[in-house]
C-alpha cells in the first residue's frame, strides 16, 4: 500500500512539474520575442534549421530588423539568443542589403551571416573567405513583405570576409568587406574554425 501511494505522489509531482513547466512559457513565437507586446513584432520569415527556428522580423517599424534563434521545449517557445539592427534604412538606401553575423553558440547553433534585401536587383549574395579564398552562396528567402538572406558559415574559417550583391546575370551591385570580432566569432573566443 505505502509503495502505491510513493509511486502516486511521485508520478503527481512529475505531472505538476510539466504541468507548471507548460503553462509558465510562450504559447506563440510573438511571445517569446516580445512578452510586453507581442502584437508589434512583424514575423518576416521563420527558417527551420536543426538547431532551432531562426525568425527575421521587424519591431515596431520597418527601420529596423532583429533576428532570433527560438527553441520550442515542453510547448513553449523560448528565445535563445536575439540580435537586431537599428535604423537600417541608411544602409539600405547605400548598398541595397544589410548584413548581421550570430557566432556559434555551443552547439546550440551553427555560425551564420545574414541580412534584409531591399534592392530589387539582387538576385544572389555570396560570401567570400578571405584568408583561403573560399566562397558560399546565401540563402535568399522572399518573406512576408520583405526578402532576406541567410548563410551557414560552417566550413569557412577566420574573421575578414567579403559580401557581394549580385544581380541576375552575375553583375556586382553592391560588396561589404566585414572583419568578426575575435570576441564574438564564437562564445570561445576564436575566430570560427572549419568544423
């Protein structure tokens, strides 16, 4: 009898922790991005990727574009790291496209570029290393209202890279040279290695 009621109040105690760990968190992606108000987060685009579902989206304007990596744990969303660029329409109005970097996180997610396009034009964007002279084709993505780009830096190594804009017929519109931070190319402090 006492083991039926030990393994009862066990198995109480686990349903009251997922119970509580459920209805604690985000029920939506809005949520987890902005709990205040997450009526004014706009969701460009969500791109699943094994590491979590990386969301472009705007907050409160158009001048602006954040990126998130979110995980969904118990029914819940949750936002594991976030970056955003402020008033970008200067950068947009110059080169047509902006660009961010997200070092890798442990093995929460993989090194990546990314950015908005504005410029009608670009039809690719590539990325190349400098130090090997290696490049890598982005990711262009048509979303809800606006087109972003994205690129896996797994496989390239170092901190000075280039990025060009590309139109249709391979004619450079637009090239960004960007050199990472030592700081930030990984939480080990090192530039991103060819994994």
């Amino acid at each position: 009898m006492k083991k039926r009621v030990y393994v009862f109040i066990v198995l109480l105690l686990f349903y009251s922790f997922f119970l509580v760990m459920y209805n604690s968190g985000s029920k939506t992606i809005q949520e987890a991005l902005s709990t205040s108000h997450p009526e004014r987060i706009d969701i460009i685009h969500e791109e699943n990727t094994k590491h979590g579902i990386i969301v472009f989206y705007h907050q409160l304007s158009n001048n602006d574009f954040s990126v998130a990596v979110v995980k969904k744990r118990f029914g819940n969303f949750k936002v594991i790291y976030s970056g955003a660029q402020g008033d970008i329409d200067l950068t947009l109005n110059r080169f047509g496209f902006t660009h961010m970097f997200f070092p890798s996180i442990g093995k929460e997610s993989s090194p990546m570029y990314f950015g908005l396009i504005r410029n009608p034009e670009i039809a690719q964007i590539k990325i190349i290393e400098k130090k090997r002279n290696i490049e890598g084709q982005a990711k262009i993505i048509a979303g809800r209202g606006a087109r972003v780009w994205l690129m896996d830096m797994k496989g390239f190594e170092g901190t000075d890279f280039q990025i060009i804009a590309l139109s249709k017929d391979n004619k450079e519109i637009a090239k960004r040279d960007d050199t990472i931070s030592g700081q930030v190319s990984d939480t080990d402090h090192k530039p991103i290695t060819g994994e």
